[in-house]
C-alpha cells in the first residue's frame, strides 16, 4: 500500500495502483509503504531515483546496513514496538529514507505512533513544512508513544508490588491459591517483556537520531539540529527509565519466588509438626502393640484407658509447646 501526505492537503492519502502510471504528487513530502508488494517499491524507487531496502534487508541488525546515505539521502532502519495492547506486543523494522524533498518509510506493520502522527499532522501546519520537519514530527511521536508505554508499565508494576506485598494476613501468614501465583508471574513476564522490548526501540531510537544529527545529505536546519538533541536526551532518560522499571520488575520476580518458597514452607512446616506430635502417641501405641507374654500392664484393669490417656497426653503436650513457640 503506497499512501502519500503532500504539502497541499496535509492528509495522507492512498495512491492506488492504477493511479502510479501517473507518478507521484509533485508536492508530495511523505510516502508511506505499508507492507508494500515488490511492484509498489519498484514504482517508488523509479519516481525518487532510489534503491530501497527489501524486508530482508531491514531485519539486518548491522549499523552498517541499517545506518548508511545512498544517493542524495539518509538512511535509516529501527525496530519500533507495536501490538501493545494485546498479550504478545512485538517489534518490526521501520526504514526512513530522507531525501532533500521526500520523505519514505517503509514499514510492515502498524504503530499506533503512525496514527497519531498523521492526526496531528492534519493539525498542524507547521508539522508539514518539509520532509525534514515531518521525519522529526515522526520521531518525537514514536517516543512519545514510548513514554507513554513506559508509564503504563510503571503503574502495572505498582500494583503488581501491591499484590504480591499485600497478600499477607494481619498476623503474617500468607494464603494465597497457586492460580493467583500463576497470574502473578504471569503479569510479571508480561511486563518484563514489553518493557524491555520498548528499551530495545528506544536504544535504535538513539542510534537513529544520533546518526540524523551529524548527517549533512540532506541537510537539516538549525531548528532541526536542536529538536533532534531534545530527541535524544528524551531518548536516553527515556531508555534509563526503562532500566529501572527492569530492575523493579526483577525485584518483583524475586519477591514473588520467595513468597512461593514461604508458602511452601508453611505447608512442609504444618506435615512436620503434625509428624512430630503424632510420634509418640505412635511409639506408645506401638510398645502396648507388642505380643510378649510377661507384659504387667496387659492385666491391670484401667490398663487400656491409661494407655489412652497417655497417648492423648503425649499428643497435645507437643501441640501446646508449638502453639506457645508460634511455630504452628
């Protein structure tokens, strides 16, 4: 899908395919190529006199192969986190070719950054003035997209510390139901991996922007230079951020285990107590339970209620001394 924002209409429209016989809008500033097939990119590349990445070269993770200018233009390749809202949020590369009057990205999937942009975009006049402004506009939405990814992780995590910490009864024991453990780390795992695939973006981010603020083909204006330094100290507080939300998240991890091993223990604790109290009713049970002929008490007539008696005896004799002792 070709889609193209020009300096007249400030909108992104879609060129159709039966309209690329017509060459692009003369004041086209943005093209847009999402999930573009092989006859769309050999359209764009003839239009623009350029040689765009292919989808298996944008998978390159070489800084070479993602960073480099070719032609008169700027090159550059990220991975930008997308599929946020759903369980399994993903990253995708994202090629932003600069020229001295066009725009291009190219893209095969769909961040919500893009959305927004192009909403502002319609907004904003000022957003449009050239391909330039527009690759700056586009970036400053990515991370701010990613800001506020990272504010929702941080208020997830937080009720995360809620819950774990939050389990144990006023007396300090803790009776928590695996399922509730399950969800937990499940939580947890969930936010560990949106967290750190949103630092993975914004490290390519900082790559990008930095890359883009000592390149002079095209040139950028001043205003530009300076918007792109903002850029990439939002980038970098942004990805320190990130890290400790990590280590948060890990804290949590620990917390989470060690309140399962305490669980755990309780559970081991109660069968060895019980264990413990049951042993010498047992033994006395076990003594009066032998078959020899001379056995004195075999013929005393309150021998069997003494016999209960003891076993009764030595049973909550222990039980009392680990009730005082708080072991149960």
């Amino acid at each position: 899908m070709i889609r193209v924002l020009t300096s007249a209409t400030r909108r992104m429209t879609e060129l159709a395919p039966a309209a690329c016989g017509a060459g692009l809008p003369a004041d086209a500033l943005w093209i847009d190529l999402h999930a573009p097939d092989r006859s769309e990119v050999q359209f764009v590349e003839k239009a623009l006199g350029l040689e765009l990445p292919t989808q298996e070269e944008m998978l390159e993770i070489e800084p070479s192969s993602r960073l480099y200018q070719d032609g008169g233009a700027t090159f550059a390749t990220t991975s930008i986190l997308w599929h946020t809202e759903t369980e399994a949020p993903e990253i995708s590369p994202v090629t932003f070719v600069l020229g001295e009057r066009v725009l291009v990205t190219i893209r095969y999937s769909e961040p919500k950054s893009f959305a927004l942009f192009q909403a502002q975009a319609a907004r904003q006049a000022g957003l449009c003035q050239s391909s330039a402004t527009i690759l700056v506009g586009l970036l400053e939405a990515i991370i701010d997209r990613l800001a506020d990814i990272l504010e929702r992780c941080t208020a997830e995590v937080d009720r995360i510390s809620k819950d774990v910490f939050g389990r144990a009864s006023p007396g300090g024991h803790i009776h928590t139901a695996s399922q509730e453990y399950t969800d937990t780390l499940r939580r947890i795992g969930r936010q560990q991996d949106l967290v750190n695939k949103a630092r993975e973006t914004l490290v390519g981010l900082g790559r990008v922007v930095g890359f883009l603020s000592i390149s002079r083909q095209p040139p950028l204006d001043k205003a530009g230079r300076e918007h792109l330094k903002t850029l990439a100290r939002d980038a970098r507080s942004l990805t320190d951020h990130a890290a400790f939300i990590v280590s948060n998240i890990n804290f949590l991890l620990d917390a989470t285990l060690g309140m399962i091993n305490i669980e755990q223990n309780q559970i081991i604790k109660i069968f060895s107590v019980a264990a413990v109290a049951f042993l010498p009713p047992t033994l006395v049970a076990s003594i009066y339970g032998m078959n020899f002929d001379f056995m004195p008490e075999l013929k005393w007539p309150w021998g069997y209620p003494l016999a209960l008696a003891l076993m009764l005896l030595s049973a909550v004799v222990p039980f009392l001394y680990f009730r005082r002792r708080k072991w149960l």
